[in-house]
C-alpha cells in the first residue's frame, strides 16, 4: 500500500505530456424511425500520459480503445472536449497550426500486412514523414533512412525493397521506424503485436522497450493481451463501453484488482500453465451491449454479478483508493 | 464460405508473388489468355513493322487486278480498285490498334481522376460526379458518339474525342468504389498521421493500388473501342477513304458480298480475332490481377 | 528407463485404445509458381476417443493445412502426396467427393476461426442448423426444429426460441461461435476439428467458448482437434499436445508433460518468449530469426537456424521424432538414444 502511496506521489511530480478532459466522441449510425442513431464510441473520458511513461489501455472490442488512441491525436477528430499536449489545447487548432504537434505524436499499427502501401519501398515508406516535414536534402534522407532501419534491425541492404518480400515481423519493424523517424514524443502503439507470431511478439516487445529508454518515448499502449500489457506498461487503464473502469499501476492493479471487470478481465486469460486449469474460475457471462443504446448507470451493471439497484440508475464517480483510480459504486475489497 | 478460410498459401511462404510470378500464373492457369497474348503482340508487331510485313502497299491501285480471287499472289485477293486485301487489312490493324488504345487511355484518364476525386473527398463533389457518371451510362453511347461525330465531322481525331468522352463513366466508377475502400487502410491512416497532403495521398498511395484493376479495365475496354469505330465507319461517319480501317473495309466490300464475299468477311475476321483475343485477355488478367474486380 | 519397456509401453497405448483418428505420416504439398511447398510434411496425429488434441505452431507451420487435409478441403494447387488418414478404422485419404461429403458433418466437422465467413447471410441461423440435421438425418422438419432448439440451449445460446430466427449479422462473434459449434455437433460426430476458434473473440468470451468445448468433450465423447497458436489455451483445455514447425512434429506429449519437461528447443523457446502475468522481467527470451520460408528450408533440421543449441550436424541431417519418455516424443538429436516414432 505505502507502494501505491509512493507512486501516486511519483506521478504528481512526474510531468504531464498530454491531458484529456471531457473527451467524447460519437459516431453516426444511421437513422431508425427517423431519429438519427450515433454510437458512443467514447463517453467522458479523463486520461493524463505522463512523460516516459507507459500507459496501456485495454478493453475487449468494441470498448473504445482504438477510438481514443486516434482521437488523441486527432486521426479522428473529437466531438468534445478537450486534449492538451505540452499544454496546448490542440482539439481545436487549425491544420497548419497543429502540424508541430502532429510531429510529436505517432502511431504504431496493428495490422502490418495493411499499414504499408504495397506499392512503396522500404526506403520511400520510411522517408515519407521526413519529405513531408521538409527533409528536401537526398543525402541526409538515406542517412537518417539507413539510420532508422538498423535501429529497428532491418539489414541496411533492404533498402530498396517492397513490403510484400517481409515477413510479418519485419514489416512491424518497418512500421516502427516510420514512427520514430521524425523523433516524436508520444507513439500510440495499437495492438502492435496481435497480428503477430508468439516468437516474434517477443522479439518486437524487446524493441520497443529498448526505443522507450533510448528515446524517451511516452507509449500509449492499446492491447487486449493482458499478458503483453504486464510485461510492457507502468500503468494500466481498463476500458468497458466507451467509459474508463479503473486506472492504477501495472503491478497493484493486477494483484488487487479495484474493479469487478478487471477481475473478470484477469480470470478470463487462459494461462499458459495447466496446473491452473483444475481452479473452478468465475466466468463473465453474457455479451457486449450495444454503444448505441449503452445501459443507464454504470455501464458494466448488465453483466456484472455485484451490481446492485444504484448502479442501473447513477453512474459511478471517481473514487480514488490507495492512489488509484476506480469508477465503480462498490469497489472490490482485497 | 471456402474462400475465406481457404489459406493464403502467398503468405504462408513469406513472399507475395511479383509480376513474373503472375506472368507464370497465368500462362499455367489460362492457356486460351497466354495464346491471346502472343496473338495480341504479333498483331502489334504486324501493325508497327507493316510495310515491311506487308507483300504491297496497300494504297497502291491497280485497275488491271480489280476483284481478284484469293491467290498465291494475292492471298486474301484484291478489291474493287485492285488492292491487296491482306496488305490493307495489316494496314488498317494501324488505325485499328490506335482507336483501340488512344481513346481509351484517354476516357480511363478521366475515369481515374474522377472516380479518385468522388471517393476520396465523398459528399457532393461524389454526388455530382456520379450523377453525371451515371446520366453518360445511361444514354446510348454509340449515340451519344453519333450525335459528337456529325456535330464536328468524321475523321480520326473526331473520333478519339467521341470515344474518350463516352468511355470514361465505367472507369470512374471502379475506381471510386476502390478508393472507397482503399482510403480506409491502415496505410492512409498512416500517412495522414505523419501529415502528408491529401493530393499527395490520393496520387501516391491510393492511385498505385488501383493500378491492377485497371490494367484489367483497359484490356477490356480496348475492344469495345475498336467495334465502336467499326460501327461509326459502317455507318459512314468514322474513317474516310482511302484509309484502310477494317470497319470502312467491311462496309465497302458489301457491295459484293455474294460474289465476292471475302472482301467483308476478312476484316470482319480481323476484328473477330482482336476483340476476342483482348477479350481473353482480360479475363485471364483479372484472374490472376485482380479479384476483386472478379466479384462485381 | 528401458528402451524394451517402453517399446511395450507404447503398443499398449496404439494398441488398447481404439483411435477414432488415425492421420499417418500426411504429406500435404503446394505446387505453386515458385516451387512445391511442404505444407505438411510427414505428420502423424492420433487422436483417442473423448480428448482434446492440441495442435499449436506458428502461421505457416502447417497446422491448419493438416485439418485441411482431413476434411479434404485441400484444393488446387494443393494435394495430398503421401501417407493415410484413418477415420474410425476407416481409410479417408483418397475417398471420392460423394462419399467424403457424407462423413463431413455426421462423423467428423469442422469449425473456423471467423464463424461469420462460414454462416449464409440471407437465412435465418435456425434454418441453416436445421438444414445441417436434415441433410444427414431422416426426421421431419417439425422434430429438426426442436432438435435445434435443444442444440442451441446446450451451447449456451440464451433465448433459443428466438434467436432461431436470427440473422447472422445480428448475433455478436461469441454466438456465432457457439452456432457454429452447434451446426458441428448435431450429428454427434465422432471427431470435430476447431481451427483457431477463439482466435477472433475476446478473453471473456473465449473463456466461456472453451469451457462449452471442454463440457461438450466430457458429455458427449467427441474427440476435438484444437488448432491454436496460444500456448495458453492448450494449457487450459487440451489432454495432449502436438507442436508444429515447418511442416513437421517437433514434439508431441501429454500436456502437463508439455509445460513441465518440454524437451525441443523450439518448445521450450515458444514458452519461454510468452509474457508471463505472474512474472515481472525487463526482457522477453526471444528466438531469434524469421519463421523459415517453406520453399528454402534449411539441409538438417528445419529450426537449425534459429535454435540455440544447434550443432553442426544440425545443418546437414534431419532429424526423428524420438521417443523420450511415455506418450513423448521430440524431433532433435539431442535425444537421439530413444526409439524412432516417425512411419510406424
């Protein structure tokens, strides 16, 4: 406990790279009975990234997590609220104003297979974001070019080639090096190792780590894997329906779980060990409800086996426990 | 069902195949589209080299020859005016290949930029486009290509603007269904993260990838070009004399077609044997280029 | 231990339990533009009645393609160039079309990883299970109908008389799943195939999807062949795991065996490189390297070039599967006193 205490402290002194506040996001979903639909995507949401630091956000599908990474740094662009980076409100900034910032902040893909254009070499994918910010100079592009790949340990004499002649590992790499190229501050790693196999997971988690301290990089880390997650992040922001559940440090957050679903979240993982098959786990039931009509109150209270008559009606407010973030009526005691 | 779970096997090898391993592909896979290739080519050979492949010019007259049968001399006989047919028919291979291509690079030029234009930027600009996208494929194109032919005249050039202002809807629309869908790739998203502007985006990332579907596109366009300017040269507002095209060449020969009948079927035979052999062609090309052109 | 007994020791198990699934030194290759490709290469399953097999490997390994290959969905320019795959006593590999259909589906089924690909948009998903029991079985269509609804509450599908009318498009991807896994059950098949099944849903439900596969395992005695790339679901719910590279077994035990005296060096990377929950480490093992490219496998054994024990007669010769212990065997030469199980 005084660890959490101490950390919480940590934090406060830490600086704050970017802050969200209020942040909503809503999608149109077509009409029913001529009432226009939209889905909430993302509902309120408070997040702070401190710099150095790794935050994950994790969540199944459909909870908004790849939502809010893009939204903040306006891939997708807010329906309100508001997100400042180094201080600045950049929600509301026009294009050219917001161009240094958008050379603060990259974005790692999930899908390496869909993120390079097939079409592109190696060389002309990585120099991309450089020819944009102004690199006009041929010699210092292949350079910083070469540079980026054998920092990512893709071999210099691939320079020429396409994406296609990668394996799927590889083209990570090169998704990695076009991030990094024009020395960014904050990267949003969405799902980066998903798609990829278990040897090479490891192999690209290792790289990232090594980038982080080299570079000082802040991670937003999105992932579903909780396991990835405990390896790679300091902090840990558990996402359900469009709402944030609980935040709070890697370590207590997976020892004391604060929240029910997070515990559901922990128990559902299949470990890789079958002497722990044979513990009779408590299992989540039912499905996602649907973000266009989310449930009244706390948004997790159709599933959850602790929910009593408030949490249909009031959604929860923020509780703050041990230096930790929960929103839940009756939080989990240990 | 099987499609999708059926294994991709380029993946699973770790190399995607490259346009010689297509080139393969197709020669194993559709002999009918590898043998239209080598036709295709010995025709454009046959067009480019034409004096020298042809036994006589085909403009030279000779009243002494008039209505020749097939010979050994003449192989294809001669016409009214004592013209070698098979010199005339290589010959006109020239104009034919040439309203073949010319005016369909044009009208796909102005498909692409179009359907770019209405997919990428959506909302009116797509709506106005395809609505006049949609007016030009519904109105009779050979028609509409009448009305532009007596309006300015015949002659080559009238008809590649006739045919190029046609043409252009079937491409705008394949290319903005593509560009829909393209624009949603991750790979977009990445290049507008690192701020790259859009006419960079929509030229350089989204147009290269429309490439295959329309090489596919342009194989078969070529052939309703050419029977396009057979069907404006019989009509007598296409080629003039004394150009050999094979369409003017057909409606010429009518005049006897009972007595001396290979003077229509021969060209009628030549444009037979392009249309198909494009036709062929593309299918094959599409096949192994491009599968989602296949499922529309 | 003795070399004799073991022999003995592993008659017995060949011998005694009556395997429903026999799949004998399968050799499935791809005749592609650049070469033949040997997608699976010499694997040999067996699969006792009422236990969940595990196949696990990275993409490529050949995993999915020995399903494939046992349903006889393997199509041009693939083929099935050697060895046999016995169903209940009864030779499958070169059966014709008709007769393979009638197996499909009443004695062994298969599931996919993306159940919407493999349910028809246009009819109601009751209808399509209902169409799945009348094929293979004489019943009316009243009693089909019923039969459906049972199905559907045993895998879990809540409201069963309603959701029959249901499109595809309206259930989420765990019910689909637990559709799918219904359509594969109704004629009790003797064996189901899952290739990645959990793959495409998240954590909560892929908990509730396993434990529907594990209850119908136990209750209705089918054998269940589970294809996966997570080390964790085998841990979870397999009794024997198979674990592929290349086209060919590396090892093959017991699952507990698996996680406790895994023997191949590839084995004992793949769990060792997985983040642990109950670990906090700065570094994951890696293995080094790429998944080989099955058209330039190495001369020897086909994870020479990324393996950290790798000797020099590694390169240049391919190694058996040797038996190490009861119900063991490990494909490296490290083990080489045990007694081959390769074509027997």
């Amino acid at each position: 406990m005084e660890n959490n205490i101490q950390t919480a402290e940590k934090n406060s002194r830490k600086k704050i790279l970017l802050e969200a506040k209020n942040l909503v996001k809503e999608f149109p979903a077509g009409r029913n009975k001529g009432k226009s639909l939209v889905v909430h995507a993302i509902s309120h949401v408070d997040l702070t990234l401190y710099e150095g630091e790794t935050l994950a956000l994790v969540g199944e599908s459909g909870c908004g997590k790849s939502t809010l990474g893009r939204v903040l740094i306006r891939l997708l662009e807010a329906t309100s609220g508001q997100i400042c980076f180094d201080g600045k409100n950049i929600v509301e900034m026009n294009e050219s104003a917001f161009s240094p910032y958008r050379k603060q902040m990259q974005i790692i893909f999930q899908d390496p297979y869909a993120s390079l254009n097939p079409r592109m070499s190696v060389k002309q994918i990585i120099e991309e974001p450089l020819v944009t910010y102004g690199m006009r100079d041929k010699k210092e592009r292949e350079m910083r070019v070469k540079a980026l790949m054998k920092e990512v340990g893709i071999a210099e004499e691939f320079y020429n080639r396409y994406p296609h002649q990668f394996s799927g590992g590889q083209r990570q790499r090169i998704g990695i090096a076009r991030a990094i190229a024009l020395n960014p501050k904050l990267i949003i790693c969405d799902e980066p190792v998903s798609a990829l196999d278990v040897s090479i997971q490891s192999q690209v988690l290792n790289l990232l780590k090594d980038l982080q301290e080299r570079y000082r990089l802040t991670y937003l880390f999105i992932s579903h894997d909780l396991s990835v997650v405990k390896f790679i992040a300091n902090r840990v922001c558990v996402m359900f329906l469009g709402c944030i559940c609980e935040i709070g440090p890697t370590e207590s957050l997976y020892e004391h779980p604060l929240h029910p679903y997070t515990r559901f979240l922990l128990n559902a993982i299949p470990k890789a060990d079958p002497k722990l098959r044979s513990q009779e786990k408590e299992l989540l039931s039912g499905e996602l409800p649907s973000p266009i009509n989310p449930p009244p109150g706390c948004r997790f209270h159709t599933r959850c086996p602790y929910a009593r008559d408030i949490c249909s009606q009031q959604a929860p407010c923020r509780k703050e426990i041990n230096g930790r973030e929960v929103f839940c009526h009756f939080p989990l005691e240990d | 069902m099987k499609d999708k779970n059926e294994p991709n096997i380029s993946a699973q090898i770790g190399e995607a195949d490259t346009w010689l391993d297509k080139g393969k592909t197709l020669i194993r896979q559709n002999k009918l589209a590898a043998l239209s290739a080598l036709i295709i080519l010995l025709i454009i050979l046959a067009a480019v080299f034409a004096p020298v492949v042809a036994p006589y010019d085909h403009l030279q007259q000779s009243l002494t020859d008039r209505l020749k049968d097939p010979s050994a001399a003449h192989l294809l006989g001669t016409d009214e005016l004592g013209r070698d047919v098979l010199s005339r028919i290589i010959f006109g291979a020239r104009i034919s290949l040439t309203i073949g291509l010319v005016p369909t690079l044009i009208s796909m030029a102005i498909g692409t930029i179009l359907g770019l234009f209405a997919g990428f930027y959506g909302g009116k600009t797509d709506f106005a486009i395809m609505r006049l996208a949609d007016v030009m494929l519904a109105f009779p194109s050979l028609l509409l290509a009448m009305v532009v032919m007596y309006t300015m005249g015949g002659g080559l050039i009238n008809i590649f603007i006739a045919l190029s202002l046609v043409n252009w809807a079937s491409t705008a629309r394949i290319v903005r269904a593509q560009t829909l869908s393209l624009k949603e790739k991750e790979f977009v998203e990445a290049a507008k993260s690192v701020g790259v502007k859009k006419h960079v985006i929509m030229f350089r990332h989204i147009l290269p990838n429309c490439l295959p579907s329309l090489i596919v596109l342009f194989t078969l366009n070529i052939p309703s070009a050419i029977l396009s300017e057979a069907s404006l040269s019989f009509l007598g507002i296409g080629a003039q004399p004394p150009s050999a095209s094979w369409g003017l060449m057909a409606v010429r020969g009518k005049k006897y077609l009972f007595s001396e009948p290979w003077l229509s079927i021969a060209p009628s035979v030549a444009i037979m044997i392009v249309v198909l052999a494009f036709n062929f062609l593309g299918d094959g090309l599409r096949d192994v280029l491009d599968p989602y052109l296949k499922e529309q | 231990m003795n070399e004799q007994l073991l022999q003995a020791n592993s008659n017995a198990h060949e011998a005694n339990t009556e395997l429903v699934l026999d799949i004998r030194n399968l050799k499935s290759h791809f005749f592609t533009a650049k070469g033949v490709v040997p997608a699976v290469d010499g694997v040999s399953i067996q699969v006792p009645p009422g236990k969940i097999i595990g196949i696990v490997g990275e993409s490529g390994c050949g995993k999915s393609m020995t399903a494939m290959s046992v349903m006889g969905l393997l199509r041009y320019p693939g083929k099935i160039v050697g060895g046999s795959i016995i169903l209940s006593g009864k030779e499958i590999t070169h059966i014709r079309p008709k007769e393979l259909a009638k197996i499909r589906g009443n004695e062994i089924s298969m599931i996919f990883q993306e159940p919407m690909t493999s349910l028809n948009p246009v009819y109601p998903i009751g209808h399509q299970v209902r169409e799945a029991i009348l094929l293979h079985q004489k019943i009316s269509k009243e009693e089909a109908k019923n039969r459906v609804i049972d199905i559907f509450r045993a895998v879990g599908i809540p409201e069963p008389q309603k959701r029959y009318y249901s499109f595809p498009h309206q259930l989420s991807g765990g019910l689909r799943q637990r559709v799918m896994i219904g359509m594969a059950m109704v004629c009790r098949p003797k064996v189901m195939i899952a290739d990645e099944p959990t793959t495409a849903l998240d954590v909560t439900i892929e908990a509730q999807i396993l434990r529907l596969m594990k209850k119908l395992c136990e209750e209705q005695g089918t054998s269940i062949i589970l294809i996966t790339h997570n080390m964790g679901v085998v841990a979870e719910i397999c009794d024997y795991v198979y674990v592929m590279y290349a086209g060919k077994v590396m090892e093959q035990a017991e699952t507990f065996t698996l996680f406790e005296k895994n023997s191949h060096p590839y084995t004992q990377g793949l769990l060792k490189s997985i983040p642990k929950l109950d670990e906090k480490t700065d570094r994951l093992y890696t293995i080094d390297g790429v998944v080989p490219n099955l058209l330039h496998l190495p001369e020897g054994c086909s994870f020479c070039t990324r393996c950290s024990q790798a000797q020099k007669r590694c390169f240049s010769e391919k190694p058996y599967l040797y038996e190490t212990g009861q119900n063991h065997g490990v494909r490296c030469f490290q083990y080489e006193s045990g007694v081959h199980l390769d074509g027997k």
